[in-house]
C-alpha cells in the first residue's frame, strides 16, 4: 500500500525544487535512510519455513524456547478438503 502512495505522491515531489533545488533528492534520500534502519528491526527468515497461521506470523519475531525445536514442522499444516474444482 506505502508503495502506491509513494507513486502517487512522487510527482509532486519535483514541484519542492521551486522552494529548494536539493529539496526533493534530500526528502528521497532521508526516506531511504529511514526505511534502510528500520529494515534492520525485521526478525531473520533465512532456513525458516514459511508462515501458514496467523499465531506463526506473530511468534516469527520472538525467541524460541528448546522445546518448539523438538515439534513437528508437519503438525501445523493442514489441507483444504472444501474446495472444488
């Protein structure tokens, strides 16, 4: 959604070079300064499985105790038997 406002937005941005020649760039560059610190609070993924529940989307960030190591990776996924084709 940020990304549709930010294409939608944009082309006004060139009209802050009538305040300011570096005006425009300089609010480009803040933002993507921002948005490279804040990526850095985004928890690591690399070798976890894919989310299939809300409930995993929300634990991704936490620590893992011991014991959800030993559970099933299989014990959460279920099929869709209603569908059909």
């Amino acid at each position: 959604m940020m990304c549709r406002v930010g294409s939608v937005v944009a082309p006004f941005c060139v009209y802050l070079a009538d305040i300011w020649q570096f005006l425009p760039q300089l609010i480009v560059g803040i933002l993507a300064f921002i948005i490279g610190v804040l990526t850095l609070w985004l928890p690591e993924t690399l070798g976890e499985p894919l989310t299939s529940t809300m409930e995993e989307a929300e634990a991704l960030g936490r620590k893992k105790n011991p014991e959800e190591d030993k559970k099933d990776p299989e014990e959460g996924m279920e099929m869709n038997l209603n569908q059909s084709n």
